[in-house]
C-alpha cells in the first residue's frame, strides 16, 4: 500500500490521493486570479476619508503597500511555477527541451492539464502540492483571502474489523466539503451518520 505524499492516506500506488489532486487543481486555477489581484492592493487603504500623513514623528507613510510591491517586483508565484513545468517536462519527456517562459496562467493551465500523470508518476507531486499550497497561502494574505482553516470534528466511530476494532482517526474536513475519514476511508453522507458520529463520540472528544 502506498500512502498519499500529502496526507498520508492510502493512494493504491500513487503519489497524491484523489481529494489532494483535486485540491492541487483548484489551486493551480486560483494561483493566476490571486496573482492578478495582487495590483489593486498596491495602494493601502486609508484608514477614513480624507485621512491626511503627516511626516511629524514617524516620517513619510510609503503610499503603497511594500509586501504586495515586493511580490509583484520578485513575481515569486510566475517563477515557482515555471520551474515545476520545466521538471515535470523533464521527467515525462526527457527528449524534449525546456520550455520558455510564458507567464502564470499558462504555466498553471499546463500543470493542471498534467495533473492525473503527476499525482500518479511524479515523484516530487508532493513537493509540488506543497509549494502550490504556500504559494496560495501567501497571496492570499496578501489580497485579504485567508486561506480556510479545517474543521475539527471528532473521532471517525467506523469499525474497521470483524473484532469490533473502531477505527478512532481524527475526522476533519474545509468548508463545504464532504466528511470522509482519511485512514479507513469511510464516508459519512447522511444527517443520520453524522448524529450518529456525535452520539458515539469520546466523552473528552465531544
């Protein structure tokens, strides 16, 4: 059994499960929206209407906003993902020679098209995933769109043998998605498997 290089869940032989693939292409679709968005918040916004800078004690406030003008000037997010085209490149076609540059969209828009042959042949898909999830954490912060946190929800209550073994993993999942546990895979769909997840939670757990 081999284990997804993100989660660790079970992956019959690849190296992301399905979810992190899924997960993976929506990033890679929302890297060139955040990175176009970076441009309207160049300029901070104003604390109130007509708000005056004086340059009194703290000396002349910087009119725009240097973390966002530091990653435009660096364009962190276009490279990354221009070097990761390139390995894949390598890698799956070895006789092929390296790609020129052609901007963020295009190099995402590649990737994602490669997405089920990374996630299955790449050895490094796990490393990309995580650099792709950093990526959009830090252009997110930047744009004021965290990055939504998982939810917490108990302990998975699946018996997992004919001994009556639970299976007792952490159960979490993001907003809006669906609750599958990530060990023994079980799905809970229903209103009526969810209470019955609460009902057989740990006292300590619920």
């Amino acid at each position: 059994m081999s284990a997804c290089e993100l989660c660790g869940g079970d992956t019959d032989g690849r190296y992301l499960c399905e979810r992190d693939t899924v997960v993976l292409a929506g990033r890679l679709h929302q890297l060139p929206v955040l990175d176009s968005e970076l441009s309207m918040h160049l300029v901070p916004a104003r604390s109130g209407f007509g708000e005056l800078v004086t340059a009194s004690t703290a000396g002349p406030r910087s009119p725009l906003n240097e973390g966002v003008l530091d990653q435009m000037q660096n364009s962190r997010a276009v490279e990354v993902a221009h070097l990761w085209r390139v390995d894949v490149q390598r890698v799956r076609w070895p006789q092929h020679s390296p790609p020129p540059p052609s901007g963020l969209a295009s190099d995402c828009r590649w990737l994602g098209m490669e997405l089920e042959w990374i996630a299955a042949r790449y050895p490094a898909a796990g490393d990309l995933a995580r650099e792709v999830r950093s990526l959009e954490a830090e252009l997110r912060s930047l744009v004021g769109d965290p990055v939504p946190r998982r939810q917490r929800l108990g302990l998975c209550i699946a018996v997992t043998d004919d001994k009556g073994t639970v299976c007792g993993a952490i159960l979490s999942r993001l907003p809006g998605e669906s609750l599958r546990c990530r060990w023994c895979r079980t799905e809970y769909r229903t209103e009526q498997d969810i209470l019955l997840l609460r009902h057989y939670q740990p006292k300590e757990t619920a």
